[in-house]
C-alpha cells in the first residue's frame, strides 16, 4: 500500500492511499474519502475532521478493496446466505447434498450466526467479524459448531466468487474459540433427588445400566398416565416402545400396514417394518411428506413379544390396534390407519407430545422431572437486538428414549441375545456402540481377574 500526502497549497487530494483519494477539508472541516469499489461502482465516505484519522480509514478500506475477490465482493452476506442454502450441499469434496433436517438445522444455526450482520459485504468480512457472528451462541459448545459452519461458509463462498482465499482461511481447524455472547442462565425450582452412582472399573462412561431405562412399575404407570390421554392406544404406545426399542420418530409414523403378526414373505415372525421414521423439519399439508428414512437410511424389522416384560399382552393388543386403526380410516377420522394418531388424525409433532401430553403424564405416573427458571437472550426481529426473556422449562430424568434402553437391557439381561442380533433388530449403526453401550459392564473383565487367584 503506498501513501502520497501533497502540500496542503496543491489542488486535488490531500493524500492518495492506495485507491482510496483523501480530500478536503471542506467548508465544516471534514475530509472525504473516494474510491473505486470491485465491481466498478464509486464510494465515498466521510474521513472526520483529523487528517491522520482520515489516512487511518482510508487504510482501511484499500485494504479491504484491494484484497476483494472481485465484482462479487460487494454481494450483502444476506445474499449469499440464500444463495448456500439454495445450492443444499457442503462445500467440502465427497460430501452429499443436505438432509432436510441437516439443511434446517444449518439455515437455524447459520442465521443465527449472521444476525446483525446481513447487510455487511463480503469483502468487509474480518476475523474481528467471524469472531462475533460465532460467538452469537449460549454454551462453548455451540461456539465449536458455529465456528464449523461460518468456516464451512466462507470456503463454499470463496469456491463462488465471493470471498477472496485469504478470508477463506480466516477461521483455520485449529483457531481459537471466542466466549459464548448469549449465556444462558438457570435457577432450579425443583430437582429429584439423585441416588449418586459409581461407575465399575472398566465400565464405559456411556454404560447403560438397569437404572438407567425404566422398572417395570413405572413403564406401568406411565402406561395407565397415557391411556387418559389417549385411550385407543396411550398404554399399547408405552409398551412397544419399552417391549420393541423403536425411537420416537420410527414409532409414531407406524401404519397399520406395517404390522405383520403373522409374519410376512420376508420374515416369519410377528414384527413390525421399520421403513420411515418422523422428518423432523417436515411441512404440514398436501404435497408434503413428513417421513424421511430411518436413522442411517437403514430399514429393519422390530419384534413384537406376546407378553412383555410388565405382563401386558402385546402382539394381542397390537393386533387389536390394527384392526380399529383400519376401521377408522374407513371412517375417514385416520386417514393413513396411523397405529398412534393425534387427535386430530394426523401425525404428532414431538415438541407438541412432550409438552402437552408425555410430561404430564410422567408426572402423574411419579416419574422424576425437573423444574427449573431459564433467562436467556432472544433475537427481537422488529428491534434487531436481543432482549432478556424469562421462561419456566421442564425435563423428564428419564425421557421416553430410556424405553429404548429398557427393550436393550431386556434382551442382553433376560433374553441373552448376541451383540449382532440386538444390533439389527435396535437398528444400531454398529456393533461397537451396542458393546460400549449394553454389554461391556466391566464385570466380565473383574470377574476373570479374580478367578486367577483360585
């Protein structure tokens, strides 16, 4: 960057930096910076009253221009953003094109970052920039993913013409992480007490012990809870999820033509398919499909036990299930013979299940749930700041997920299935997770090592 100050008797500018023409002052005392942007429009801004001031800006934005990736650098952040999203694929080699849910999850989180910030150019993006847009979160762990995805960002925006190389590299694998600007604060109202718990020498950290899923008298209790809600299907849903181990997602979308008790020409015996589970993000209404395959579009079947481990007859009660669900699509109240429908035939939103009818539920069966006050910072799209917002939270010790972990520990514990069949009836993506998970308690390892002081 060169800079030439001329004799303040000379006409014309003052000072040349680099592209940046210093002049003035003017009839109020301030200078005026001009230049050329990238894509051939001219700028111009004031320098303040201080020639040296004036220098500093103008620096400032030669930098800025000269370093610009080219016509394309003036392009708002806002625009781009769009523009990533519209192309729905990682910039990164071998990668596929987005989930739906990996998508709305980057566009919530991205957005995020970019709040306050949509209207900057893409050649005023700096570290000092990068550093606050992903600092715009409330846990140092969400600093780590935002830092992902603005890095993500801004090498798909390099590849397009937007960011120059330099500012592509501005947020390296191994850079330092800013303080969380948007903390989150908690002040507990009512917590169960916890027995506390030590783990065996040996055992992983992500163990799943017997007290960790649900005991017999509580999945009854919660199934007697949910029946009050729901009483076509609130305990028959309770008990196949503890008797059968499908998630939330896979379970909830189940047809009554996903039943097969009598067995089916790929297998012989009573199961249920387990080809589609809940799209999280998925739209309501005609044209859009709520169901996206399994976790790691992998399809299975399930079991259904004639009894299960509560004494509740379950391949009956489901037999049932499909007969009245089958009836009530002929009756035009279930359209798609949904095993558990809401109430208005279709099928249920987590957030909305939780919240209106699981915990509550939980809480009536003497299920242990926490209470707590949370104060957080929440964006105000009108003001374009955020403003502090108070709000009561709730959370069940054990969430309807430990039913998955209870059919784990009743197979490994009272049935003795093999790792490799709990893994493809579970729909584990790998054998070593059902090991850490389900089998590897440390006992064996301490129980061998005694016996060889016999």
């Amino acid at each position: 960057m060169s800079v030439a100050v001329a004799p303040r008797d000379q006409p014309g500018p003052v000072a040349v930096v680099g592209a940046v023409r210093v002049s003035g002052p003017n009839a109020k005392g301030y200078y005026r910076l001009k230049w050329v942007n990238p894509d051939g429009s001219r700028g111009d801004t004031t320098g303040g009253r201080v020639l040296d001031g004036a220098l500093a800006k103008a620096a400032e934005i030669d930098f800025c221009v000269s370093a610009a990736a080219g016509p394309k650098a003036v392009t708002r952040l806002a625009e781009i953003f769009d523009a990533y999203l519209a192309a729905g694929r990682s910039p990164y080699k071998g990668k596929k094109p987005w989930k739906p849910a990996n998508k709305l999850q980057i566009e919530n989180n991205l957005s995020r970052c970019l709040r306050g910030f949509e209207d900057l150019r893409a050649m005023d993006v700096t570290r000092e920039v990068c550093d606050r847009m992903r600092a715009q979160a409330g846990t140092d762990a969400m600093v780590r993913i935002n830092t992902s995805l603005v890095r993500a960002f801004l090498v798909w925006g390099e590849q397009h013409g937007y960011f120059a190389p330099l500012q592509a590299e501005l947020l390296p694998r191994a850079c330092s992480m800013p303080a969380p600007s948007l903390r989150r604060t908690a002040q507990l109202r009512e917590a169960p007490a916890r027995t506390p718990t030590v783990r065996l020498n040996g055992q992983a950290a992500g163990y799943i012990r017997d007290e960790d899923a649900p005991s017999r008298t509580r999945i009854t209790a919660l199934a007697t809870e949910l029946d009050k809600a729901f009483p076509s299907w609130g305990a028959l849903a309770t008990e196949l999820a503890a008797g059968s181990g499908p998630r939330w997602g896979e379970q909830f979308q189940f047809t009554a033509h996903d039943a097969h008790l009598d067995g089916c020409a790929e297998y012989a015996h009573a199961h249920l398919h387990v080809d589609w589970q809940v799209d999280a993000p998925g739209t309501p209404g005609p044209g859009h499909g709520r169901r996206v395959r399994p976790k790691g579009d992998k399809a299975r079947a399930i079991p259904v036990p004639r009894v299960s481990i509560t004494g509740y007859r379950l391949r009956d009660a489901v037999r049932a299930r499909v007969e009245v669900a089958l009836a009530e699509q002929a009756d035009g109240q279930n359209p798609e013979a949904l095993l558990f429908p809401a109430k208005e035939g279709g099928m249920h939103w987590y957030t909305g299940f939780n919240s209106d009818y699981l915990l509550p539920a939980m809480e009536a069966a003497g299920w242990q749930v926490e209470h707590w006050i949370e104060e957080y910072p929440k964006w105000d799209a009108r003001t374009r700041t955020y403003r502090a917002v108070t709000v009561q939270r709730r959370k069940a010790r054990l969430p309807w997920h430990s039913l998955r972990h209870r059919f784990a520990r009743t197979c490994v514990d009272i049935l003795h299935m093999p790792e490799g069949e709990l893994m493809a009836v579970g729909g584990w993506e790998n054998i070593g997770t059902v090991q850490t998970r389900y089998y590897r308690s440390g006992r064996e390892n301490m129980e061998r090592g005694l016996s060889y002081f016999d």
